[in-house]
C-alpha cells in the first residue's frame, strides 16, 4: 500500500468521525498554542530587558570608588578618595582591550529657569561619556574637550529635564542656573527611560565638564565613577581584568589586600537577566509541555478505541494481503495525522493568543521561528510515539479471530 493511498484512508477515517477527531485534536491544539504563547512571552521580556541594559552603553564597564574604614566602621561604597583622573587617562593608555574611557563626578541640585525649578543629577564628564554611553542628541551638541580644559559653565540636558523647565521653549542657548552659578544649555539628549539595570530615569541628568563639576560645584578633585568601552563583549572580560590589575598596581594595593575601588561588568547584568528570562521561558514552555503530554494520551486513547472499531476491517486487510507492516503503517499515519493538524492549528493559534497578549496587557512578544518548527516536530513525534502502540496492537491481530469479532 503506497503513502499516498494510506493518506487518503486516514484522511477518510477522521471525517467519518469529525467531532471524535476535533475533541482528540484539542490537547495538541492547546499544548501546542500554549508553548508557542509562553515562548513568546518569556522570549520578549528577555528581548526587551537586554534592550533596557542596552541603552546603558556600548560593551560598557562601570569603575567606582570603593570602601573604606573609619575607625573600625566601612563606610560603604563611595566612601573612597583614591580613584582620580589620571587612573582613567592610564586605562585608555594602558589597556589594549578598551577603546574609551570617561571620567566621572556627581551630585544633585536644584535647576533654576526663569519662575521653574527641577531637582536632578548633575554629571561631570568628558565628551567621551556620550559614545560610551551611545547617547545621540535631538538636538544640539556635547560640550568639546576645551570646555573641560577651561571649566565652562555649559551643560547637556536630559529629555526629563527639558519637559519640566523648558517645555515651550527651544532650550539650546538658554542661560539656566545650578545652585547660584549660570549654566548655557548647548544640547538635548534623545530619551533613553528608566533603567531596568539602575533602576532609575536616565533623563532626568544634567551633564557638565568634569572640571566644572569639580572646582564650582562639589569642591571634590577625585572621582566617584569611570566608564570605559570595551573593543567587544568578549573583551569585555578581558578588559575588566586589565582594569583591575593596573588600578591595584597604581593604588598600591597588594595581593589579597581588599581593592579600593569596585568593577562592574555590564555584560555580567546582561547574562543573568538572559538567565533569568530562559528559566522563566522555560517554566511557561513545561506548562503547555504537560498539556501536550495529555493531548497525546488521548491520541493513544482514541487509536486504541479505532482499533477495537475497526478489528474485523484489520482482518479482512490481512486477509487480503495487507501485512503488519501496512497495518501499522495506516495507524500510525492516522495517529500523525491527527497530530499534525492539531500542531498546525495549535501553532496559528498560539500566534493569534501572542498578538491579543500584547495588544490588550501591553507585554512585549517574540514569535520565534525556531519555536513554532520544533512545536510542529513535536507534533509529529507525539503522533508517532503515542500511536505506535495502538498500531502495533492492530499489526499484531490474529486475523481469523478479527474476522470473527462482531
């Protein structure tokens, strides 16, 4: 008996039985939509955290001041004095693995334009913070090298800033005020919103000249932070333990001896929030798992029913000259079958549920192809493992009892 002809018997055997066939399908068809939603769903937080990490910087490290004791007491982070400006111009010079370096201050104050006023941070940095940070500007420009060298009072702003004091006005060129000292507004930054990783709105900043920051605002000639741009992501290690040993080499600081400063790899925040989401991906992919596992119960169920319905047409194929090879052959094919469309329609409507997920409770979907080939592979394989012992029951028939069944 050729493929062909097999199909189109199994084919016939299921219209014959439409709403057996339809309620036999529905596991499949649920365990299958439910794989393909979930996957989708824990696929889009994933995308969307690693986006929010993204817009903190390209291949970005963090270096901030560590800890230190006073009188028996740690003071915590920050606490430190020892992280300057020369330490991040030797990073630059120093490590093959990084190819930018800024320098870094900050503080909080009260903006003042004209009868408006907004609490922020203020930044102090050099211009390479804005490409580390692969912050663009809507409009305007970064300050230049020689407004560090000169401690110009000039400053970009944030979008969260621009709406709350200059939100009918075209800020560029506008003279705001930091605490008492006037402040020319020469670019906007395009926003970036919250940060998932820092939890906190990356627009509402003011960034100025380091030198400014330091000699008229704060009085502090050392650093509280530096970022620095690896070359890669891979060489982002790689630079972060270059980074570390030349600022113990600087400080001083021998080994085993606890560093002044602290580390961070942005890399590191990123992995375990991909961590985070694929053990979340995973838990809702074993839900519609369980519900697939039951929908090919029924499919044993059902073909284990057809072949009880169908003993004495098994014994007059045999009879005829039908072997145990087509016998099992016909039931597994009816048992993939009923599998496969079940996943066809479990796949379309997996993807309908992802679409009504994200228009009606706003969570970001990833369809992915990947998902939805291996939900139909699955489909298969569940119609070939659950309906092969059904097949192999009806193969097995002794042919002169199945004539005899009534």
């Amino acid at each position: 008996m050729d493929l062909i002809a097999t199909l189109q018997i199994a084919l016939r055997v299921l219209l014959r039985n439409k709403a057996r066939s339809i309620l036999t399908m529905l596991g499949i068809i649920i365990g299958v939509g439910a794989v393909i939603a979930m996957i989708g769903i824990g696929q889009g937080a994933d995308q969307t955290v690693q986006k929010q990490i993204a817009t903190l910087g390209s291949n970005m490290i963090f270096i901030s001041s560590g800890s230190r004791r006073v009188g028996g007491l740690s003071v915590g982070y920050g606490g430190t004095k020892s992280l300057v400006e020369s330490d991040v111009e030797a990073i630059a010079r120093e490590c093959p693995a990084v190819v930018a370096a800024a320098p870094g201050t900050q503080t909080s104050a009260q903006i003042v334009y004209e009868g408006d006023n907004w609490g922020t941070r203020i930044v102090g940095t050099t211009p390479e913070y804005f490409d580390i940070r692969t912050w663009d500007f809507q409009s305007g420009s970064s300050f230049t090298h020689d407004d560090v060298t000169t401690a110009a009072n000039v400053a970009v702003i944030g979008e969260t800033v621009r709406k709350n004091l200059f939100a009918s006005v075209n800020p560029i060129g506008k003279k705001m005020r930091i605490g008492s000292l006037p402040f020319v507004v020469v670019g906007v930054l395009v926003a970036k919103g919250q940060s998932a990783a820092l939890s906190e709105d990356q627009d509402d900043t003011i960034i100025a000249p380091l030198t400014t920051v330091q000699k008229k605002i704060t009085g502090q000639p050392w650093l509280r932070f530096a970022m620095v741009s690896a070359s890669s992501r891979a060489n982002s290690y790689v630079a972060q333990q270059q980074i570390e040993a030349l600022l113990r080499d600087r400080h001083r600081i021998r080994a085993g001896e606890p560093a002044d400063f602290v580390v961070r790899n942005l890399a590191d925040i990123a992995d375990v929030a991909s961590e985070a989401s694929q053990v979340m991906t995973v838990l809702l992919g074993s839900i519609g798992g369980v519900s697939l596992f039951v929908g090919g119960l029924g499919i044993m169920n059902i073909m284990l029913v057809s072949v009880t319905e169908r003993t004495r047409e098994i014994g007059i194929r045999i009879a005829i000259g039908a072997t145990e090879g087509d016998v099992k052959r016909q039931f597994l094919i009816e048992a993939v079958v009923i599998s496969l469309f079940g996943g066809v329609i479990g796949i379309l409507l997996g993807i309908g549920a992802s679409f009504v997920i994200s228009s009606t409770a706003g969570w970001p979907i990833a369809i992915s192809t990947v998902a939805i080939l291996v939900a139909a592979l699955v489909s298969i394989a569940i119609g070939i493992f659950f309906g092969f012992y059904p097949a192999q029951k009806a193969a097995r028939l002794d042919p002169i009892e199945a004539l005899r069944y009534e």
